[in-house]
C-alpha cells in the first residue's frame, strides 16, 4: 500500500485528472482480456471531470503530490437502477452512488481502489446515507473481485441502458448497506 491523502478534486486538478483517464484507457486499449467499455475520448470525458469537480463530486487520491486514483460520489443514480431488486430499502436520497472508479497504471495493485471505496463509505456515512451502489461491466473481473473483497453485495447482472454506440450491455451491480 502507498501513502494516500484523498480529498475533494480541485479545478487546478483537471487536466491532471484527465490525463489520469486517459492513462487508464490506453492501458485498458493495450491489453484487450480486460474490458471496462471505456475508451480515450469518449468516456470517461473532460466534461465529466469537469462537471464532476464543479459539483464538488470528484474525490482524488493523491500519492506525493501526484494524482493516483480518482472516483465521484454522489447522489445521481442512474434511472435504469429502479429496474433491479436491490437488497438494501432505502430511497434514492439515501443512497451514494460511485462513478468512475480509475486507478493510474502504474499505482494498481497498491491498495488505491479499496482506500477510495473506504473513503467512500466514510464518506456516505457522513451525509447520512444507508446504502452505496455502483455498477461495473460484467467483463470488469477484476473489479467485480475488488468490490466483493470490499464486502459490497453482487446484486444483479443486466442492462443498466449505456449509450448503444458503446456496445455495452451487460453490467454488474453491487450495493454495501451502512446500516
């Protein structure tokens, strides 16, 4: 594990955040066994980054001043969520929602991801929340590991409605109760 501080993402933060997908991405592009659906450039974007900071959503792991990991909690749950049976019974406002979870390259296998998904249970704790959920695409197998190792709950598998030009279809959902 490395040294971590995690805090809420700043504007000056931006352009490093994005750099930071698009590490991602190109790793991702390179080695084909593993699939998120995300592609450099068209998701996750600079508008997401720059929305997400905007909003004060965006949470980066920082490692001796350098961005390592980043996520963004928050309460926008994706409409298709209804469609699923979800353990915990808690309205939308009592839920956290995790979005693009992303390590740098050279910093997996460092304990990054778990330090963010604890941050965010600290996190959602705080606002008073009862569950968190987030999905992954079902060929994120080495996501889907993490989460469970996490304690977090595979709760269904289906279409989660992505934009059709990803092909994406099949998605992994999982929900933690804080109760």
């Amino acid at each position: 594990m490395v040294n971590l501080t995690i805090r809420r993402a700043e504007i000056r933060q931006i352009d490093e955040i994005v750099e930071l997908f698009g590490a991602v991405c190109d790793a991702l592009a390179a080695a084909p066994a593993v699939s998120t659906g995300w592609r450099r450039g068209m998701y996750p974007t600079r508008e997401h980054v720059v929305a997400d900071v905007a909003d004060g959503t965006l949470f980066a792991a920082e490692s001796d001043c350098k961005i390592v990991g980043v996520a963004t909690f928050d309460g926008n749950i994706p409409e298709s969520y209804s469609d699923f049976a979800w353990r915990v019974d808690a309205a939308d406002g009592d839920v956290l929602t995790v979005h693009r979870l992303a390590v740098h390259p050279e910093f997996r296998g460092l304990s990054v991801a778990r330090a963010l998904l604890d941050h965010a249970e600290t996190h959602a704790r705080t606002l008073g929340k009862r569950a968190i959920r987030f999905d992954t695409y079902h060929k994120n197998v080495a996501a889907a590991m993490l989460y469970t190792s996490c304690g977090y709950t595979h709760v269904d598998t289906g279409d989660i409605r992505v934009d059709p030009t990803f092909g994406l279809f099949e998605f992994k959902l999982f929900e933690k109760s804080l109760d």
